[in-house]
C-alpha cells in the first residue's frame, strides 16, 4: 500500500488503559466472540446439513450468519490480544486491511439484510409468484451482487484512507483502524473526505434503514389478509429480522452520518454494531425460530446417536 505520510504505524488506545479493567475486556470479550463464532457456524452447519432448510430465507441466514463470523473476526480478535499487552501497535497496511475487512463484512452483512427483506415481502406479498422470483438461480445471482457491492464499498474506504496524510500524532483512540477515528489524525483539512464518507458509508446505512422499515410495514400490512396462523408465523419473522435491523442500524447510522467529531458513546457504539450485532443475531434467529431450533435438535440427536454406535 502507498502511503502519502511519514507514519509506519499507529498505537491504538483500546477500550481502556486500566491494567485492572483490560484484564475484564479480556474475559468479556473473548466470551462475547467465542459466543458470536459458535453461534454463526452452528447456523451455518445446521443450514448446511438439513433438507428443511432449502427455502431462500435460510439461504441468506447462512450467508448473514457468515458475514457475521467474519465481521466480528475483524475487529474481536485484535481486542481480546491488544487487552493484555501494555503498548497496541499496528502497522499502517494491518491498518488499511483492518479498515478494508471491517467495512466488507459489515457492507454484505447490510446487504443481507436487505434480500431477507425483500424474500419476506415476495412471499407474504406475492406468495402465487414466489416460488418464481425467487428462484435457486435469482437467489444465487442477488448474493454474487452483493458480494460484489460490498467489494466496491470497501474499495472505495481504501482509497479515501489512502489519500490521508499523516504527518504527527499517531495515537488512535478507539480499539480498531477505521476512517472516523483516522480523520482526527490527518493533517489536512477533513471535510471533503468526510462529506464522501457520509455519502457513501452514511447513506448506505440510511437508505438501507429506511428502505428496510417501509418493507416491514408493507408487509405487516398486508398480514390482514391472512389466516391467523399465516399472521403469526409471518409476524414472528418479521419481528426477529425487525429487530436485527434496529440493532444493527441504529449504531451504524449514528456513527457514520455525523461530522468527524468525538463523542464518550463511540467505542460503545462500535462495539455494539462489532461485536454485540453479530453475538445477537444467532441466539435471534434461533430462539425465535422453531424450523432452525427442530432442524438444529435434529442435527445433534443424528451426530449423538451415530457417536453411541461406534
């Protein structure tokens, strides 16, 4: 990676610089991702291995439980590490990748929320043209295309970051590389990089948030016309993916539609859409989903009885 500046690392301040408190991020921390890990492959192994989860919902819940994985692996472990040891450097290109992974997955993760949304409206909507519309071939074209958008937002990120000079100050105060606390750092004149990064970062996440809400009360609407076991499943879905959006997007919307100025909340912001949204989402669409939960205890009951035969 070019650098336009002098600076061949930075040193990031963490959650906290209590020796007694980083030992309590440690243990914290190191729960919460082993939690979000076993959680998502769970999700995915179960998706991977039932015939009763081929509809394209589970479909893009393998996929937002792997962007989940892999999002949270870009910022947990450097956390859970940087806890125990006194100085937190990283390198300028660790920095760049970090900021490349951190906005990859949480762009596809968006991404996947907006398909989930869109199949809940086709089959409560349109449930005749469903099976159509959302077909093995679509579903598989709509998640290449978003993989394919997320890529084109990050590179976007990379390239405002490389355009950063950094010239003095190298003390990043928050616990991963990202542009918002990099612009505090950069001795030039912010304001243009920042306006593209609230139209880029900002309006993906504002957009996706408002268009996501209209479809929910779209269908939510149109829930009167159906049977009231048809409601109640259809309400129970709907509820679980409502949620995930307002956990996901309310932090999100918070810290990338504002001037670059700093705030005490903000490492507790990050940390929530991080780290707390990808722990979340698994015990959400599992606790509030019988299908995964049947499908899940079936899984376990084959592997437990064929371990009992050998």
């Amino acid at each position: 990676m070019q650098q336009n500046n002098s600076t061949t690392e930075f040193i990031l301040l963490g959650l906290t610089q209590d020796p007694m408190k980083k030992k309590t991020v440690f243990v914290i921390f190191f729960i919460f991702y082993l939690g979000t890990v076993v959680g998502n492959l769970l999700i995915i192994v179960t998706i991977k291995s039932s015939r009763t989860l081929g509809s394209p919902m589970y479909y893009f819940l393998f996929y937002l439980s792997l962007a989940d994985s892999c999002f949270s692996t870009s910022t947990a472990p450097r956390l859970i590490v940087d806890s125990l040891s006194a100085k937190n450097i990283i390198t300028y290109n660790e920095c760049m990748t970090q900021v490349f992974a951190l906005h990859f997955f949480g762009c596809m993760e968006v991404f996947v929320l907006l398909l989930m949304a869109f199949d809940r409206y086709v089959a409560i909507c349109k449930p005749l043209h469903y099976p159509t519309i959302m077909s093995r071939r679509v579903c598989t074209i709509l998640i290449v295309l978003a993989w394919v958008g997320s890529f084109i937002h990050s590179i976007a990120q990379i390239i405002l970051a490389l355009r950063l000079p950094f010239c003095g100050p190298n003390l990043i105060d928050h616990y991963c590389c990202d542009l918002q606390p990099l612009l505090k750092l950069a001795c030039m004149d912010t304001y243009k990089i920042n306006l593209l990064l609230v139209s880029n970062s900002g309006a993906i996440c504002s957009s996706s948030f408002v268009i996501l809400m209209i479809s929910y009360i779209v269908i939510l609407h149109s829930l009167r016309n159906h049977s009231a076991e048809g409601r109640k499943k259809a309400l129970s879905t709907c509820t679980s993916h409502i949620i995930v959006v307002v956990l996901c997007f309310g932090p999100c919307i918070f810290t990338y539609t504002r001037p670059p100025t700093t705030y005490p909340m903000d490492k507790m912001m990050a940390v929530f859409y991080t780290i707390g949204t990808p722990l979340v989402n698994p015990l959400i669409y599992t606790l509030r989903n019988a299908e995964v939960k049947n499908a899940m205890q079936k899984l376990w009951h084959i592997k437990i009885t064929s371990e009992s035969r050998r």
